[in-house]
C-alpha cells in the first residue's frame, strides 16, 4: 500500500487579485473571500481521504487554506518552510498587472531557462531551481521515510513551487507538461510514494493511469 500526498494550491489571494508578487513573511497576502471558498471546497475534494496530516508553507495564503483542511479532518497542521514559494528577489512586493507587465515577463523568462537546463537562473536576489530543490526534495524525502502507508497527507503550497518541483519529484511528470497544465487555486495534486519512487495519479481533473 504506497503513501498517498495531496498536494493543494492554496485559494485566491489578496496578491493574485492586486497581481504582486508576495512570497516572503513581511507580505501577509491573505486568502480573499473567493479564496476561502475555494478552501472549504477543498474539503469536499478531500473527502474520500482520510487526511491524517496536514503540512503548510509558512505564506499566509496557504497557512489560511490549510486550517481549514486541517479543521475539517480534525488533525493538526504543520508549518514548514520547505512548502513556501519560491522568492522572486527584488520583483518581491512589486506589481506585474499594467505597465508593470514585463516583471510578469521577466518571471517567465527565468522558468523558461529553467525548462532548457539553466537551473541557476534566478531573478536578482531571488531563488534559483537549485535553490528551490535543495529545500523541497529533503523535505519530501523525510516524508518518505517518517510516515506509515496508511497515512494520507495533505500539503497546501504554490502553483510556482509545484510547477517548479513536481516534475522533479514525479517520474512521470515533465517539465512542459507541468508548464502547460498550471494549477488554479483550489486545484490539487495526487501523488503516490511506493518502492522507492513517487508517481503522479492526477494532476487537476486529469488522472494517470498505472500498470
């Protein structure tokens, strides 16, 4: 029986709407109304899982989205740097909606050179992929290895860190598709840990056949 992980993007922000970029502590960004809805939608998705853990990024956005999980399957959630997004550098508190577009093409700049091999792209001052790897996959890894089969855990996230991680974690997710199939909030991740490797059973609405 493998270790079954939902990952969850959290609900809309405050940051999504006003479109800033928010990934440090100093930036609050909570959970807009929509976003709370799409949390307590969450718990209907959640439901065929018996969730025995809830994990967090440390952001307010997923923090809020996880208590609500948490609350509804009557378990505790934990807080773990290692599920933060990933940190833009300067672009940090800044706007990407008008004229301030080109830092949103900037970003896209950085993942696309991520997508050829350049995994120490970064915007200045912020995190690169290898940066990004070296706190995420030891932390999935200690997943792995501390938690029983039995267990079902949910860990609320960002569509960046997933889009920039996942492929990474899954053997059976690539890089384009992950960019080509962006999470939306709300949107959730199954995934399964068994014999030494972790694979995708769905990503959004679509599922992963297995042998």
């Amino acid at each position: 029986m493998p270790l079954t992980v939902v990952f969850v993007r959290h609900g809309e922000s405050t940051a999504n709407v006003d479109r800033v970029f928010a990934n440090r502590l100093d930036n609050p960004a909570p959970l807009t109304p929509v976003g709370f809805a799409q949390a307590e939608s969450l718990v209907h998705v959640l439901g065929p899982f018996a969730i025995t853990h809830v994990y967090t990024s440390p952001l307010a956005r997923a923090r809020q989205t996880a208590a609500v999980i948490a609350g509804a399957f009557g378990v505790t959630c934990t807080i773990v740097d290692a599920m933060r997004e990933y940190d833009v550098g300067e672009f940090e508190d800044e706007s990407y909606a008008g004229d301030d577009a080109w830092r949103w093409r900037r970003y896209e700049e950085v993942d696309r050179a991520w997508g050829e091999g350049n995994h120490l792209a970064c915007l200045a001052g912020g995190e690169s992929l290898a940066d990004i790897e070296t706190r995420f996959m030891p932390f999935m890894e200690s997943l792995a290895a501390g938690h029983l089969s039995t267990d079902t855990l949910a860990l609320a996230g960002h569509g960046g860190l997933y889009r920039a991680m996942l492929p990474k974690l899954f053997e059976d997710v690539s890089a384009d598709y992950a960019r080509s199939h962006q999470l939306g909030h709300g949107d959730v991740v199954i995934g399964e840990y068994d014999q030494s490797r972790w694979r995708c059973v769905q990503w959004a609405n679509e599922r992963f056949p297995h042998d």
